[in-house]
C-alpha cells in the first residue's frame, strides 16, 4: 500500500540471455509479469528480425484455431476453458501441434464436405419423391359407366393431320414457392398456351442442406407437344434455377421409381447417421485439444514477440534484452532467470544500468483502488515518483459527490446497488456479463460504494430522505413557548397565517439540533434561503481547504525532486496568495458563525461587502468591523499577495539562470584540475551512477542531451508566466468553481421536493379508503420509483459524478500533479479479471 502514495521505484535492468536457453528466461518472466521490454529494434523491420519465421508459424496455427473453433461453435458446442495455469511449450513441440491441428483440420474438412454432399443428395431425392408423390393429373375415372360414353372417351372423332403424330412430354420438378408465380407466367406468355402446368405446394418442409432450416417448395408438372415448345420451358426453368427430375408417363413406373428413391433415401440417413457421428468424434477430439494449444500458441508467439525486441550480440552466442523492472521485483526476477537457463549450464545475467529516459510509472492497485487510481489516470498518468492522488481522492472524490447528492433515501439506494455487486463479484456470471454499462458499473463497484455511504452521511446532515425531513433528535426550537410568550389570541391566529419564532425570546430556541438540520426547518418559508446561505457557504470553505490541500501536497514533490529552491518561490508563494486572500475569507465565515449571536444577527455586517472592500482598499460606514484591526489586517494580507506575484513570476528563473551560469563558470576550470577530479571519480566508483540519470524538472521535461543546448531562457521565463497567472487567475476561478457543490445540491433537493409533491403527495391525496389508496397506491408508486430511479438516481447521479471529476482534475490535481508520465507495461501471460 505504500507505493499508493508514490509510485515505486524503477530500474532499467540489461538481461544478457544466452541464445540456448533465450526462450526459456523469456517465457518465466511473461510468466512472472514484471518486467517491460525496450524495443532495441527499431529501425530493424518487423520482416528482418530473428524471430519472424517462428511469429508466422503460430500465426497460421492461429488461423488454423479460428477454422476448428468456428467449426465448434457451428456444431453447437462450447470450448472450456483450459484447467491450471499452462506454461509456453518447448519450441521442439510447436511441430507436432502444428502436425495434429492439420490432421484435424482436414479431417473436419473432408467430413464436412462429405456431409454437404450427402446432404445435398438426400435433399434432392426427396424433392424428387414429393413431385412422383403429388399427383398433378385429373381424377381417375370411375368404373362404371353411365350410357353409351364414359369420361376417358372423346367428344370429337380422331382426325388425320400434320400434328397427329405428336407425343405428349412431361417437364417435371421443384421450385422456391417465391418463384412460382414468375415462372408460371413466364411459361405461359414464352410458349403461347401451348403447355399445361400444374402447381402445387409440399405437404411437410425439407430441411435445407445449407442452413438446416425447414423450408416449403413448390412442385410443378408441365405437359407440352412440340420439341420446340420444349426447349424453351427447360431454358426458362433453368433460369428460375428449378430442380427439374425425369417423371415417367406411365403411372405404374413412376410409383416403381419413388419407391427406389425412398430406399435411396433411407440407405442415405443411414450414411449420414455415420457421417454425424464420425464428426462428433471428431469435434470432441478438438474440444479437448484446441483450448491448452489456443493458450500454448499464444505464449509461444508472444514470446518469440518479445524475442524480436532483443539484439544480438558479436558473438551470436547471447542475446541482449532492457527491461524496466520495479526494484524490489530483481531478486525474483534474477530467480527466474535462473531458473530458465539452468539446463544450459550458463546462466542469464541481470545488471541495473543508468539511463537518461523518464522511467515508467508503476503504482500497483488491488479491486478497491483500482476505479480510484482509474479516476487519475483519466486524467494523466503521474511522472516517475511524482506523488499520487489516487490515495487522498479515495475519500475526497465520494465527499465531493455527496455533497451535491447528500439524500438519505438516494445514497441508500446507491450504497446497496453497490453493495450487492461487491457481494457477488466472484461469480463467474458476473464477471463473464458481455454489456458495457453493466461492465462500467462493475468496475466501479467499490466507488459507488463509497459514494452512496458519503450520500447517507450528506443526508443525514441535510436532514433529507427522498426530499422528506426525519425526526431523529428533538427540535431545538418551541414554538408552544413562542404561542405561551407572545400573547396569540384567535384574532391574531386568524389574520397572520404565517408565524414567526424568534429566537431571542426565553424558551424558544433551546440550542443546536445534535446533528444537521433541525427539522423545523422543513416548514418554515424561509428554509430555501437559510439552506442557500449554509451551502453557499460550506461550498468555500470545502474549496478553499481542498485547494490549499492540493498546493500543501506539492511540497512531498519539490522535496523528493531535490528542489529546495520551489519550496520558497513557488509553494510558500502560492501559500501565502492563496490564504491570505481566500483563506481569510473562509476566516471570516467561520468567526461570523461563532461571534454573531441570534440577538445581533440583525445588525451583522456582511462578508461579502468587507471581501470587497478588501481589494479596494475602502470603507463602508453602514457595514460594521467584525473585529478590532480587521481593516490594517486586510490591507496587509492584499499587500502580501500581491507582494509574492513577482516571487512566483522571476523567481525560480533568476535561480536557475544563476545555476546555470554557476555551472558553466565550474566547466572552464583549468584542464589539470578537471583531470584529477576525473582520476578520483574513477577510482572510486560511486553506486549513484547506476541510478536514473534523468531530471524531474519542468524545465528540462527528462530529456537526455547536454545541458549547455537544452537550457533556454526565454522558455523557462514563458513558463514560469504561464504558471503564475494560471495560479492567480486560477485561485479566483476555481473559488467559484466549487460553487457547484452549492447549485448542484440545490438543484437535487429542489427535484426530489418536486418529484415527491407531483407524484407521491397527488397519489397519496387521492382516496381516503383503505381499498381505493391500495389501488391508487400501486401504479402511483411504481411511477415514483421509476422517475427516482432514472432521474435521481441515473441522471442526477451521473452529474454530480462529473462535476465531482471536474473538481479534482482541474481544481485540486493542476495544483501538484503534472500527468506526464507512462505506465509500465510489464509483458505478461496473465489477463486481469477484476
């Protein structure tokens, strides 16, 4: 927990890995994760590099993987999760997966497309058995005859002509029932009515080869003279792609043919019945295999990745890596190399070496400060040892949020949501939800926490539950003490419907409610204007504390840095600026609450006006002192911050200018002097070498080079201007800015007040009788609990979550806090759940 304050200390580390058991050291720190590798690369291509034969080869296997898992998840089944932790296979062994992940492949292949086909053949077998089993021809005639003509004799004597040897052919098949009106009307206007065409629909769906959906079609039998006339119904049919099959005039040899197709048909599910269960098979081969190799793969290529990013030394004999790594992780780390190169004989060397780069910063978090530490990083991940809000914003941020949230009945609501997803965060149902609000709000379990428990604390000093006041306390106000004392009569009663207590008269105002507000308050007409002035009021002193808190924290940096010189021209400036003007009007507020009494409130001079009057050097006669000296006290606090804007202005840039010049006076000393200093420096090394060369100051941003080319005056000058006036200017500003916890406060008591009068008040009034309240009681509450839930709760809520964002990223984190820094990103197998 102590690297929560600042982040921990990192070195760059230079691993000398002999080539043999390269792999291997690799593979135990992705295990361990934590350590980033420096791409010693960069200029190499990603097509010239050592390892890229190795990188493709897992990338086919990994396409391979694709192919087998789609062919799972079409099956239906699922891939399980591989059980225990699988570490990187041995080179040697990506050979023989890549040998059996082929053969399954192309044993899925060839089952599949076998399955497509007999498929396909079944399909059509029968199709081809409802077109033979569907009659299309008229009705049989009957046995017996009535008269001289039977229904089969023809009307008219057959006559000898040019057409009289023509035969009756047959075009018979299936067709999508969408088709089947266009091809019928096609058939008839091509060929001019010279064909007779039946059209009928299935009795049951076929299952389709393709998609496995039941579908209906449309079978037809097309009867037509002439070869020409036949020619034209297969080159329309053909277009319309119709399953056309031979169809027999002969009634007994059509019924001989559909009974050898329902053979065919039934030898063929047989077949089938083999395939599927051959496929099953198979898929069950690859459902215990493709998970463990997925995650091998996967390791190996991130391995021989990461392999990539090393250089070769002139040997060939080790390869050379750099890695930042947290100082306290070397022992492990040095363990683990060891451990990778002890069947080699050789083991890998790990040595701290300096740098002149801007280390990362690592700032190690667990499920309860991550959606803190989330909340800063949003906002700039923290320079190298640069102190670390995310400790102070863990209490801060959800005050903040209730103070412009402070409800009782809301933060309850907020605090058990909260609560229930803490409760079942290790379900695997949970973890494993697909939908991102879900996922957001998740995350961020631990920080509604905390914010809807700040929400009650709020509420109960608001003395609010869902914009209704509790009684917890006795009232500190009598107002039978106000009726006993006053002389009320029934005549006065009746003409003054408002009444007031004053609280000078004995008895009437008995003291301070034990906690919050009292009560009372919530009848009296005046209660809007005594909470405007309590929050309007409250909101400076929390802004002013939070901001002074903010600059007070500063100081951790400037010393850890080693910049004495900021403390005395920047922070007690700063200090000075900021308290001798807004902390004096946070003095004032407080002394004004503790001096002014109920008798004299009358006569109280007004705060507003002496702050005025305090930057115009002026007097109002009609706005009394509140203490003795309060006027030479106020003009020697505006003369001391306006005395420490030239400090803040010239001040470091005249002290480093000096040091600079200093230094480059120390660089011209004679050549015999710089020689011994250089002979004792070699012979006796100081183990402040091995540290990070870099600088923390603004002004020269960590970046490596001479000192004589980097130091500008000018842009130091431009800098430090741009910071005194942001500070100044920002000190009123952000005064302001925390007025927000004030209007955003208001404006949730005032929607919960309205939300409760225009809904719960109107259902409430609405029927007298147990039975009609219980059935009005139901809808009018639902309605209640929706517009609570989503307005209140969601929408409200999601403000005060902003505003509460804005508060410390631009008022609190601009005062210390730079978020110029990078994260490390350690190589590592391990995917974080939380």
């Amino acid at each position: 927990m102590g690297s929560m304050f600042r982040s921990e200390e990192v070195a760059l580390v230079q691993l000398l890995l002999p080539t043999g058991s390269a792999y291997n050291c690799v593979s135990q720190l992705g295990e361990l994760g934590l350590v980033e590798f420096r791409d010693l690369n960069e200029s190499v291509s990603a097509f010239q590099r050592r390892f890229v034969v190795d990188v493709q080869r897992c990338e086919e296997l990994e396409k391979t993987f694709t192919f087998l898992r789609e062919e799972v998840q079409r099956a239906g089944l699922t891939l399980a999760p591989p059980e225990g932790t699988l570490p990187a296979p041995p080179p040697r062994d990506l050979l023989r997966i890549q040998e059996e992940t082929d053969r399954l492949a192309q044993e899925l292949r060839d089952v599949r497309g076998n399955q497509q086909a007999l498929r396909a053949q079944l399909h059509q077998l029968r199709l081809h058995s409802a077109v033979l089993g569907q009659s299309h021809s008229p009705p049989v005639a009957a046995d017996h005859t009535e008269g001289p003509f039977s229904e089969t004799t023809p009307l008219l004597p057959g006559t000898r002509g040019p057409h009289s040897d023509l035969k009756v052919n047959f075009v018979a098949g299936a067709v999508e029932p969408y088709k089947a009106a266009a091809l019928e009307r096609l058939l008839w206007r091509a060929c001019r009515g010279f064909l007779i065409a039946s059209f009928r629909e299935t009795e049951g769906q076929l299952e389709d080869p393709v998609t496995g959906e039941p579908a209906t079609w449309m079978t037809f039998v097309i009867s037509y003279w002439g070869e020409q006339i036949g020619q034209k119904i297969r080159k329309i049919t053909d277009c319309f792609h119709c399953h056309v099959f031979p169809y027999l005039e002969q009634e007994e040899a059509r019924f001989r043919t559909l009974q050898q197709l329902q053979q065919q048909s039934q030898e063929l599910q047989e077949v089938l019945g083999e395939t599927d269960r051959f496929l099953s098979q198979v898929l069950g081969r690859v459902q215990q295999l493709l998970p463990p190799w997925q995650v091998q793969i996967h390791k190996m290529k991130a391995v021989y990745l990461t392999l990539n990013q090393c250089s070769v030394n002139t040997t060939h004999k080790c390869l050379i890596a750099e890695v930042w790594c947290a100082a306290r992780d070397l022992p492990t780390v040095q363990q683990a190399l060891q451990s990778g190169s002890s069947e080699e004989g050789v083991s890998a060397v790990a040595h701290r070496i300096p740098c002149q780069d801007m280390p990362p910063t690592l700032i190690r978090t667990n499920r309860f400060t991550s959606s803190f530490q989330g909340i800063v990083d949003a906002y700039g991940v923290g320079r190298y040892r640069e102190v670390n809000p995310a400790p102070y914003t863990i209490i801060t941020f959800p005050f903040l949020f209730a103070v412009m949230f402070g409800d009782v009945g809301h933060g309850l609501l907020m605090f058990l949501f909260a609560l229930a997803m803490v409760l079942t965060e290790n379900r695997p149902a949970v973890k494993a939800a697909q939908n991102e609000i879900w996922q957001t709000f998740f995350g961020g379990r631990y920080l509604l926490l905390l914010m809807g428990l700040f929400s009650v604390y709020t509420g109960f000093i608001y003395n609010e539950c869902f914009s209704r006041a509790t009684t917890i306390f006795p009232s500190g106000w009598s107002v039978a003490a106000m009726a006993n004392q006053s002389g009320w009569s029934d005549e006065y009663l009746s003409q003054h419907s408002m009444l007031t207590l004053n609280p000078n008269i004995t008895g009437v105002f008995l003291g301070p409610y034990p906690f919050g507000i009292d009560p009372i308050w919530s009848l009296a007409t005046n209660h809007l204007s005594f909470l405007n002035s309590f929050k309007m009021k409250m909101s400076v002193i929390l802004g002013v504390t939070h901001m002074a808190f903010g600059v007070f924290l500063s100081i951790f940096n400037h010393v850890h840095f080693g910049q004495s010189h900021r403390l005395l021209l920047e922070t007690l400036p700063e200090l000075i600026f900021l308290l001798g003007l807004f902390g004096y009007l946070v003095f004032l507020i407080v002394y004004k609450w503790v001096n002014v009494s109920a008798a004299s409130a009358s006569s109280a001079p007004s705060i507003l006006i002496h702050f005025i009057n305090m930057f115009l050097f002026s007097q109002n006669p009609t706005n009394h002192l509140l203490f003795h000296g309060q006027e030479v006290v106020q003009y020697v606090l505006v003369v001391l911050a306006l005395a420490t804007v030239p400090i803040l202005l010239l001040g470091t840039p005249l002290y480093l200018l000096r040091q600079h010049r200093h230094r480059r006076n120390t660089q011209r000393r004679p050549a015999g002097q710089q020689d011994e200093d250089t002979d004792k420096l070699l012979a006796s090394p100081d183990a402040s070498t091995l540290e990070n060369s870099w600088s923390p100051d603004e002004e020269k941003a960590g970046s490596p080079g001479d000192e004589e080319t980097e130091f500008v005056p000018s842009e130091i000058f431009m800098h430090q201007a741009i910071h005194t006036i942001e500070f100044c200017l920002g000190c009123i500003s952000n005064t302001a800015s925390y007025l927000r916890l004030w209007a955003l406060s208001l404006a949730h008591a005032q929607l919960s007040e309205v939300l409760w009068a225009m809904v719960m008040r109107i259902g409430l009034g609405m029927g007298r009788e147990i039975g009609v309240a219980a059935v009005v009681l139901v809808p009018v509450f639902a309605a209640f609990a929706v517009l609570t839930v989503a307005i209140l709760l969601v929408m409200e809520g999601l403000s005060a979550f902003l505003h509460a964002l804005r508060l410390h990223w631009v008022e609190f984190q601009n005062k210390f806090y730079s978020g110029t820094g990078y994260k490390l990103s350690p190589f590592t197998f391990t995917v974080d759940s939380d």
